[in-house]
C-alpha cells in the first residue's frame, strides 16, 4: 500500500475509534439511568437488570472493538499492516476493506478461532 491509502485507511480507523467510544459513553450514561424513574416494581428491577447487564455486554464488545482499531493503528505506525499476524502474507485487500482492523488472513483467523492463539 502506497502512503495516501495509509493514510486515509489510519483516518478511517480514527473516525471508527471515535464512533465507538461515543457509542460506548452513550450506553454507559443510558445504563446508569436506568430504575432511577420513581418506585420500580419486581418486574422493573427485573427487566432493568437485564438492559443493564446487556449495555455492560455491549461495553466490554465495544472496548474490544477499540483495541483491535488501537492495534491496526500500531501495525500502521510499524509499517507492517495488511500482513498476517500468524503467515505473515498479505491479507486481501477485501477483507481489509470490510474490517480494516483485521488481524489475519482468513485461513489463519479460522485455525485462531479452532485452536486458539
């Protein structure tokens, strides 16, 4: 890759950063008021239990989101993006265009995902 589509590939993952971290703040100021709107019965706790626990979900998928953007941003910055962490040849161009922040190639991602890192 040339020094242009780096760079417009580095701005893409900090626009996606900032997407997800506002995300992230919008859930977590939306789970703090939930069950704070008067006297909640059994069921309300009930249920505002649940949207909590789901929010917090959605948080630890959207720190981890963050993380795999911080570590391509890195990768960038080492001059070592696109190539496979595990093979180390390039992984296509397509997959990157749909998640810029991958880490491997497909066959390497399905061994990962089968027998661990």
């Amino acid at each position: 890759m040339d020094v242009k589509d780096l760079a417009e590939i580095k701005a893409h993952l900090i626009e996606m950063r900032d997407e997800v971290l506002a995300d992230s703040e919008r859930a977590y100021a939306a789970s703090q008021s939930l069950g704070k709107d008067g006297v909640p019965d059994i069921g309300d706790m009930s249920a505002n239990s649940y949207h909590q626990e789901v929010l917090m979900n959605l948080s630890e998928t959207q720190r981890s989101r963050v993380r795999d953007i911080d570590a391509a941003l890195e990768r960038i910055d080492k001059g070592v993006y696109g190539l496979c962490l595990r093979c180390e040849e390039e992984i296509p161009a397509r997959r990157m265009e749909v998640r810029p922040f991958s880490r491997y190639c497909v066959d390497c991602k399905a061994e990962v995902e089968k027998f661990g890192e």
